[in-house]
C-alpha cells in the first residue's frame, strides 16, 4: 500500500471515461488498498481511480464510522428526486459548491471478490458520494453541474476540513 499522489484539475485523466476491470485480480486489489490509504491521508470521503492518474472504474466510499465500500465498474441503476448540497472535491482543491443531486440513489457493481452487489442510499452523504464518485469515472466533476464557475466558494482555512463531502 502506498499514498498515491492526487491528481488535480487540468490533468486530463479526470476528464476521460475510465475504462472497465475485465477482472477482479490482484493489481485490481492492490490499488484499491493505495486508494484507500490516499483517501483517509486525504481526508476525503470517496475516491475515484482516475483521481489517482488510473483510468479504470474503480471507487472507494468510506462514511465516518463505516467500513469502505469499495466498487468495479459501477452504474447507477435507479436515482430519484433533486436536493442541493454542499459539495468539494480532493481534485479541485481549496474550492466547494452547492450541487444539486439525487435524493435516492441505486448502484450495481462489483466488490473486491468479483460479488455483482447493489448499493442504495436515500438522502445521506452516500447518496452524494456515490454520484460524484460515479460522475468521476465517466470523466465528469462536480464543477461540470453548475451553471457558472463564479458559484464556487473558496474553501476558508479555519474550516478547510468541514465541507460537508471533500470527494
């Protein structure tokens, strides 16, 4: 395991649609845990492998107080409703945003053992983190849902750590 440098806005890896996992193997399971181990060093919430340069559908999620839910090549399947958030990205750094998003969210994809699994979540941050982790994969940020770049907030140094989803 190691932490994996972020690659930040202007890198085109995050604007390309990553490719699918053929196979679950031990490469696959080895950058999961990179993935994982940059997301905590990061604090971030949720982390995409084109965040770390690796164009490849793979997502790791880790709510506070959760064990990480980790998915390859996941699709949502079913989302309902609209609300707006407050929402950051570890690729866009020092900046947030209000976003609209899903209230209800369904995904399908597969974990570290090749299991299909589902996911759902309803009005939570997962809900959240699961479309933003999700959009990143298919080459989109959360920058590309608002109708102007003047509508991102400067992230105050004092409450850097307190948006509600650095993604």
């Amino acid at each position: 395991m190691a932490v994996l440098p972020i690659t930040v806005l202007g890198d085109a890896v995050l604007r390309q649609r990553a490719k699918r996992v053929s196979q679950v193997d031990g490469s696959i399971q080895r950058l999961v845990e990179s993935m994982i181990e940059t997301m905590r060093d990061a604090g971030g919430v949720g982390l995409a492998a084109p965040q770390v340069g690796v164009p490849l559908r793979v997502v790791a999620i880790a709510m506070p107080g959760e064990e990480v839910i980790t998915l390859i090549n996941p699709e949502i399947v079913k989302r309902s409703g609209e609300r707006t958030v407050t929402e950051g990205c570890l690729s866009v750094p020092g900046y947030w945003a209000e976003v609209t998003r899903s209230v209800s969210v369904t995904v399908k994809g597969r974990d570290l053992q090749g299991h299909q699994v589902r996911v759902k979540a309803k009005d939570d941050l997962l809900a959240q983190a699961l479309e933003h982790e999700i959009d990143h994969i298919n080459g989109v940020l959360y920058i590309d849902h608002l109708e102007s770049l003047d509508e991102l907030r400067k992230v105050a140094p004092e409450t850097e750590g307190e948006v509600s989803a650095e993604l």
